[in-house]
C-alpha cells in the first residue's frame, strides 16, 4: 500500500467519526500522523471530487448530511460557516449579523452573497461556495444566552443604514416584539448588554422596554443617556410616541 492509499484509508476511517453535517479542518485529520501536509490535501481534495466531503475553504471540509447532500447547492450561510458559530462542544462563539440576520427574521427575501459574522476576534475575509463572510469583532461575551440579544443590538445599531432593502420602522416592530416576548430577566441581561452600545441603539431598546414593560425597566438605560445628544432615526413619530423622552429625533 502506497502513502496515498495509506492515507485514504486513514482519512476513511477518520470520516466515520466526524457527525453528518459537521465542519472539520484537514488538520485535525494530520495532527498526529506524521504524513506530508501536501499528500493529505490531495487526498481530501479527491474525495471532494467523489462527493465524500465539499471543500468550505482551504482547510476545511464539511461532511454532508443526507440532507444537505440533497440540497448542497443551497445550503444556509449558517451551515457554510459554523465552524465560526460554534466551538468543538456546540456552544455559541459567533453569530450571523447585517443582512443575514434580517434574512433570518423574514425581513429580507436572502442574505445576499456577502455575509457578516461577528466573533470575539479578528478573522481575514472567506469565500465559501460563491459567499463572501467578512468578519466584526464583538468585544462583548457571546454565547447561547447573549448572541440572539447581540443579534438585535447590532441590527438597532444600524437601523437608519438598511432603509434601501428594509424599511426601519418594519424593523423596529419586529424588535419590539422579541422584547414583548421577554422574560423580566430576559429584559435585564438585553439592558446590560445594551449599556455598552451607542446613545441611538440605547434609545431605541429603552423606548421599546418602556413601552411594554414600563419605565422600571427602562430606568438604567434613560438615566445612561447623555441629555444634550439627540439621535435622528428614520420612523414615523406616530410609531415612536416616547421618542423626545429618549432623545429620538423622528424622521
């Protein structure tokens, strides 16, 4: 048996125990087996070509679930990059933002062929299967109990600059409906996080809290405002009835 049958045989095996659907990198494969770094990529490059695994990027392969061996060419930005999404034990450590996000929530019709992740550090541009990811650095912790919250920050944070494909006010409501579907501490761990945002994204959550909690919610964030900044958002005064108390300009 030659090196590459050697290697096949390896890679085969170590196939078996990667999970339908999962990402792995060719290096988790190579690590410990002492084989020429360019004979592995040759031979997890044939077995893409014979429809084993789809190559993500250099390096990474996803091994495709029945279903998605179905529908390959169609898979969600998600799913193309959730070795960013997720660490080794499922836990959240990025999330998708911008456009994908409205996308997610129905807002837009498709995430567009380029994609924003949001990570705790910085990573260089990716293309995988024609989408672009571009990456932001999110300082503050993300995991399963903040990254939906961080998820409507950022979105709020941006809201006056998606007009062109969906309108603020459409977005607006939809935040104030996850916020009416909030638990009390719910409430609470979105306030903190949105402490550490700017007097807009501030503003908006608070008015929304304020709204449908009432101002014992809203206390902290009014009272972090800075009373001689207003912020100009793009919806109609009629949808924004506290808007002077939070420093809102309509538009």
């Amino acid at each position: 048996m030659n090196i590459k049958e050697q290697i096949n045989s390896q890679a085969l095996i170590f196939l078996r125990n990667v999970k339908a659907g999962g990402v792995f990198r060719v290096d988790e494969f190579g690590a410990s087996l002492g084989y020429n770094r360019s004979e592995i990529s040759r031979v997890f490059l044939a077995l893409a070509a014979d429809g084993f695994i789809v190559k993500l990027a250099k390096g990474i392969y996803l091994k495709p679930s029945d279903e998605q061996k179905r529908r390959i060419d169609d898979l969600r930005p998600e799913e193309l990059i959730d070795d960013f999404l997720f660490g080794k034990d499922g836990a959240n450590i990025g999330y998708l933002t911008g456009s994908a996000y409205l996308a997610s929530l129905g807002l837009l019709d498709k995430a567009g062929d380029v994609v924003a992740v949001a990570t705790p550090g910085r990573h260089s541009m990716t293309v995988r299967r024609g989408v672009t990811f571009t990456f932001v650095v999110q300082r503050l912790p993300i995991n399963t109990h903040t990254f939906e919250l961080l998820q409507m920050l950022d979105a709020l944070r941006n809201i006056n600059r998606t007009e062109e494909t969906v309108a603020p006010v459409a977005l607006y409501e939809r935040m104030k409906d996850n916020v009416r579907a909030m638990s009390p501490s719910r409430i609470d761990r979105l306030v903190d996080l949105a402490m550490k945002y700017n007097h807009m994204t501030k503003a908006l959550v608070g008015s929304m809290i304020e709204c449908i909690h009432g101002t014992a919610y809203a206390g902290k964030l009014l009272m972090s405002l800075n009373c001689t900044t207003l912020s100009e958002v793009h919806i109609p005064p009629e949808k924004l009835p506290n808007a002077q108390v939070w420093r809102l300009v309509c538009r």
